[in-house]
C-alpha cells in the first residue's frame, strides 16, 4: 500500500508534504521537532497533522499485518483464491478483512463442524439451491447410523446447522448487518432487581433506552460502567423483522420445502449465532468510540491545565489545609526550593487562631513571598478566609487545585526530591510549585490523577497513555525547557531524550556544574548528534556565553542569523535587542538552502522576546464570600474556575466543597455541539445557580452569558 497517498486524502494536504513527514518519523524525529524546525521539508504540516499521520501509517500498518497473516494461512490451507486475494487486497477497514476471513478461520468444534465431519455439507448446499424439495427428498440418503446421523431428519437438523453457520459468516451479511446496528440499533439499560438501592449514581439507566448512533460517549461508558458493577443489565437491539429480512434476501431464492428448511436455519442463524456475535461487535465498536472521545475530552483538559498561566520565579507560601492535623505551610524560593515549614492550627479555639497569626506574620517577614497558594481540599475556604483577616504585607492568596498532591508526596518522585519531609510538607510544596509552574510541577505526575478526565480508567489505557503522553510532549516543547535548573521528569519530555537522558543530563550537571551553552550537551554519555539535533532548540541556556542559547532557534540556524548580524555590521546580540536593526533585515536574502522563508519568519519571530513563554500571564482569583452548598441560593451570580470539561458539560468551582455543573444545554443561548467550545479546564467563569440539590450534593448553574471573565 502506498501509505502516503492514502494518508495525504485523509487528512487533506499534499501527497508530498505526508511523505516527507513519513520520512523525517522513519528517520527518528518527534512530532515536536518537524512541527518547529522542518516546515520547508513538510509544507507547515502542525502537530496535529503530523501525529494523524503518524497514527495513520501505524494503522495501515497493523491492517497490512493482518492481511499478510490472513493470506499466509489461507495459502498454507490451500484455500485462497483468485477472487478471494482481490477482495482481500481491497479490504480498507479490518472489520472488512475480518469479514472476508471469517468463512475460513479454522473454527473449534461446533455444531457446523460435527455436521460436515458426517459428510452432511452436500446437504447443506442442496439445500441452500432451493430446488423444489430435491434436497429434502434425498436426506435419507445421508443416514448413516455409524457417523452419528439416524434419520433423514437427523441429516437435515445438521445441514441446517451448516446453512446457519454459512449465513453466519456471510460477508454481505454481516455488512449489512453492522449497517443496520449502527443506524437503527438502540441500547437498552435496566437495572437488576435489587439493585436499585445500591446503585443509585446509575439511576438515570435503570429504565433507559436510546439509540446507538445518538448515543453520546459518556453515557455508553457509564451504562457500561453500571453493567460491569453489576447493577444494570445493557443490551443492544435492532427490528427483529429488519434483520431477518437480512438473511432472507440473501438466502432465500425460491421456494417449496428446501426454502422451509433455509428459513428454520435463517432463524436459528439469527437467535443462536448473529445477534450475540454482531451485539457482541457492536458493543466493541460503540466502546472504542467512546473510548476515542474520553481520550480526547481528557488530552483538552489536560493541555489547558499544563499550560494554565505560571507564576514564575517569585517567592511563595503554601498551605495543604486542614482541621484537626493543623495546616501546612511551606515557604518556596522563586526556584521552588523549600526554605522553611511549619503548622498551624487557626480552627482550634482562640489561642489556635492567635498562634497561627504569628506563625504566618513571621514567615511572611522572614521570606517575603509575592502569593500565598492555598490547596482547595478540605477547610480550603475556611484557611482563605483566615489568610484574609490578616495584614498579609501585600501578599496576595491564591487558590490552586491539589488533584493529585496525595499522588505526588508518597511517589517515589518526592521522596528523591524531598527525602526528609513527611507526605504533608510534600504536598504542600507541590502545590506551591503548582502555582509558581504547573506545567514542571504537574509532568511529574501519573496525568489520570490530576483529575481532568472523564471515566478515564475506563477507556483503553493503552489509547489513553499514548494521547496523555503526546500532549504532555507537546506543552512541554511549546513552552521550552530551562537546562540548568528542570527536573529529570521535565526533562525526559523534551524532543529526543527520554528519561534515561534526562537523568544523565541532571547527573552531569550535579558533577560538573551547570551547562554554559548547549553544545555541553554532547558531552552527557549517550547524547549523540541525533538526539542533541532533536532536543537542542527546546532547551534554555539562560545567561551562557551564547545569547542564542537562552532562545528557540535552532542551533542549525545559528549561521543564518550571524549572517544577518553581519549584514548590518552589528553583533547577535545587539540584532536581538533592537527592533530597529531587525526592522532592516530582509529575510528573503537570507534564503539557501538549508534555510527557507518559515524557518527565517520563525526566527525572527523569536529574535523579537527570545525564549518567550506562550502562556498567559498570571492573575490572582478571589470567590465570592461562599463557603458552603447552603450559602447558596437560586438565581446567584458567582465567579468561578472551570476544574473540568467533559462531553455533557463543564465543572465549575464557585468556592464550595463541591463543583457545580454547567449542563451542555446550559451553556449559551444557541446549540452547543462541544463544551469545549464554550469552556476550558482553568477558565475564569460567571455562573448562575439554577438549582442546590443539598441531599444529593449537586449544584446546577448556567454559564453566563455564554462567555469566559
């Protein structure tokens, strides 16, 4: 197969940008790496682009494997055909391959199989020409008491067995059959008498039914979910009456008793063999469905919250809240570097509150920090409101998601980091480097436990790592990496190395000190000129002898921009100081090549804020003065911060325990076709409340105004 012609009308660009971009994959570059530095070779392809190929021809190439393995058996069975090699070579899909196979897929016993052993196949297809009653009448001729076959109703029991086998494996059939399912099938949910009690979260699928190819993602998946824990029964049905006039229009050619006895075979066909094995397919296919689109709910959030506006390099405070084992708090460095601890206790009477106070005001004094990150777990609020009625010496408070802090401070990760701090002082740290970086804080994290995904351990985790990890590749190139001071887990994301380079890089630069410009970095083992092509342009090398270190140029393009320096008579580092000078290049001079307009308008680009981060600035949130469900009220205007976006809607945090939901519907005036449209995961939002469902935990807003604040 000519993959890159195939993959070009997929999605839709030039068969000659998909085979360069299949040539630069084959040749051992990131997604990351062609989407920044070889634009000349794939005509612009971006990330997205060149992933669908990637995935394209890691499909095409799994179908081309199947096919080889399908055609090997046949011919080693001595059963493929002309035909049925054309048919096989023109099969797109494996559904298709697998349809053509299934006739001749060696088979454990059945009742089929037992009927052919006694010799009654001819039967079968004397049956299946419909002639009058021809085969009929000779069944008797097929009794033979040795083989198993007593009367001539015996045989035609067993040649039944056959034609239903037959109309079984059909192609055509089975074509026709998957079209029926998807367009007019419809799941059905009930719930397990008994059941009804204890699964009450599924009570919107104990009486549910709705059809197969309406059926949204989150639903089939929590149907599905109901059904494995044993308290929905979930079955997929079509028009009994469509399908068997399925069968009949394939197999029924006349009439008389052979045609009777293709019909009882027809039926059982249908109730024995077909609706259990298409329910069976179908209900993979809808999975799969609803798997693909959990995945990519979760990789838009979780994108969102990667590159969620930093607080950089700037002093914090953190606090892990809490009541009855007191609150956290650490003081942080701009680095993240853990300064001092200590614990407070400000909901433990009077003399707890005034002892808090001190302890705050002399951290505050000592350390000086810009923010104070507060974790929005429990008594989040209350410690908010504390912080409050203080003289914070102009510190300001914000409030940042511990969704997988737990997770983070008994990981292996922290202990390394962190080898002398009990699980508390290590959560509150994280969150404070939360805010001053989420992206570095959050890599070191397992990406299902941060709370931004939808039933994601119950998708196909092998789709689920796959996507996870592209996009935390991604986020992590878009915003470039510092050499001297990431972590092994940063680091292992960037293009090209991986975590056993990641850890050499840090090995080495705790041995030797921090890298002066990027060509040191061929001197870590392992690091050869493949890797370092791959890695370089997304690694900082801040205040090195080298300004174009501290930028995202490519060292490959070092050349092309010393020449335009040269050209105005001035240094590398005065053309990236002045716009003036930049004003005077003309880019088109500077085309050979190895250099092309993309890659010069790209440099240039950066030349203007060298190393610049493409995330948002960052700005202090405050709630409204609420701090429980029942402080709510119907018709309430509330600021809030999206937490998670999924296929029905989104989760807003107004300042309470629990997040409201935004339905869908509720979203904006017009249709909604995807809420990810309207709301992203770190959105600053205004709600109103609809409803407070205090027995049930559920707060019901609507997006005001359908816009973000």
């Amino acid at each position: 197969m000519d993959y890159a012609a195939a993959l070009a009308g997929e999605i839709d660009r030039g068969e000659g940008q998909v085979r360069a971009t299949l040539q630069l994959l084959e040749d051992g570059a990131t997604v990351p790496f062609i989407a920044r530095y070889r634009k000349e070779r794939t005509g612009g392809l971006d990330e997205v682009e060149i992933a669908a190929v990637r995935d394209g021809v890691r499909r095409m190439r799994e179908l081309d494997a199947r096919r080889d393995s399908i055609l090997a058996s046949l011919q080693e069975r001595d059963l493929l055909t002309e035909e049925l090699s054309r048919q096989l070579a023109e099969a797109d899909t494996m559904a298709r391959l697998e349809d053509l196979y299934r006739p001749f897929r060696p088979k454990r016993k059945t009742r089929a199989s037992r009927a052919r052993n006694r010799g009654l196949g001819p039967l079968a297809e004397a049956l299946l020409r419909q002639e009058g009653g021809r085969g009929v009448s000779s069944a008797k001729s097929y009794v033979d008491p040795e083989k198993g076959v007593e009367s001539p109703e015996d045989a035609l029991r067993g040649a039944r067995d056959i034609v239903a086998e037959m109309a079984s494996d059909s192609p055509a059939v089975r074509r026709r059959m998957r079209r029926l399912y998807l367009e007019r099938g419809k799941f059905r949910s009930s719930v397990i008498s008994g059941k009804e009690k204890e699964g009450a979260r599924f009570r919107d699928y104990f009486d549910h039914t709705e059809t197969v190819d309406g059926a949204p993602s989150h639903r089939v998946l929590a149907m599905r979910r109901g059904e494995r824990e044993l308290v929905l029964n979930l079955a997929v049905e079509v028009p009994e009456e469509a399908a068997a006039s399925i069968l009949r229009d394939e197999f029924l050619t006349g009439g008389g008793p052979d045609a009777e006895q293709v019909e009882i075979a027809l039926d059982d066909c249908w109730k024995r063999l077909l609706a259990p094995s298409m329910e069976t397919e179908i209900r993979s296919l809808t999975r799969e469905r609803a798997d693909r689109k959990a995945v990519d709910v979760f990789a838009s959030n979780l994108r969102s919250l990667l590159l969620a506006p930093p607080l950089g390099r700037r002093p914090v405070m953190a606090v892990d809240p809490g009541y009855r084992t007191g609150c956290k708090l650490v003081c942080l460095d701009g680095t993240g570097a853990l300064l001092e601890t200590a614990t407070i206790y400000p909901f433990k009477g009077e003399g707890g509150r005034r002892a808090a106070t001190e302890t705050v005001a002399r951290l505050l004094e000592a350390h000086g920090p810009e923010v104070i990150a507060v974790g929005d777990g429990t008594a989040g609020r209350e410690t908010e409101s504390f912080l409050a009625s203080m003289d914070l010496r102009g510190a300001a408070v914000a409030t940042v998601s511990e969704s997988g802090a737990s997770v983070y401070s008994a990981s292996d990760v922290a202990r390394e980091e962190l080898p002398d701090q009990d699980v508390t002082v290590r959560g509150a740290v994280s969150i404070g480097r939360r805010l001053q970086d989420p992206l570095a804080e959050l890599v070191k994290l397992d990406p299902k436990s941060i709370g931004v995904g939808q039933y994601q351990h119950d998708v196909d985790q092998g789709l689920l790592k796959r996507r996870l990890d592209d996009v935390v590749e991604s986020c992590v190139n878009t915003v470039g990496v510092v050499l001297n001071t990431a972590s092994p887990q940063l680091l292992s994301y960037v293009s090209g190395l991986g975590p056993k380079l990641a850890r050499r890089i840090v090995h080495r630069r705790e041995k030797h000190g921090a890298f002066r410009t990027r060509r040191e970095l061929l001197e870590v083992r392992g690091l050869g000129p493949k890797a370092f092509q791959q890695c370089a342009g997304f690694l900082r090398v801040l205040g090195g002898p080298e300004p174009l270190d501290a930028s995202a140029v490519h060292p490959e393009s070092y050349r092309a921009v010393r020449r335009m320096a040269a050209s105005l008579s001035c240094s590398v580092r005065d053309l990236m100081e002045s716009r003036e000078l930049r004003r005077r290049v003309e880019l088109a001079d500077f085309v050979d090549g190895d250099t092309g307009l993309p890659t010069l308008r790209d440099i240039m680009e950066e030349l203007e804020k060298p190393g610049r981060d493409p995330r948002e600035s960052f700005r202090p949130f405050r709630f409204a003065d609420v701090h429980s469900m029942e402080d709510l009220s119907e018709g309430m205007s509330l600021p809030g911060i999206v937490t998670n976006v999924t296929a029905f809607g989104a989760f807003v945090n107004v300042g309470v325990k629990n997040d409201g939901l935004v339905h869908i519907s509720r979203m904006a005036d017009e249709y909604v076709r995807d809420p990810s449209d309207y709301a992203k995961v770190g959105d600053r939002v205004t709600v109103r409340v609809l409803s407070v469902d205090l027995e049930r935990g559920r707060i019901s807003l609507a997006l005001q105004d359908g816009r973000k604040s």
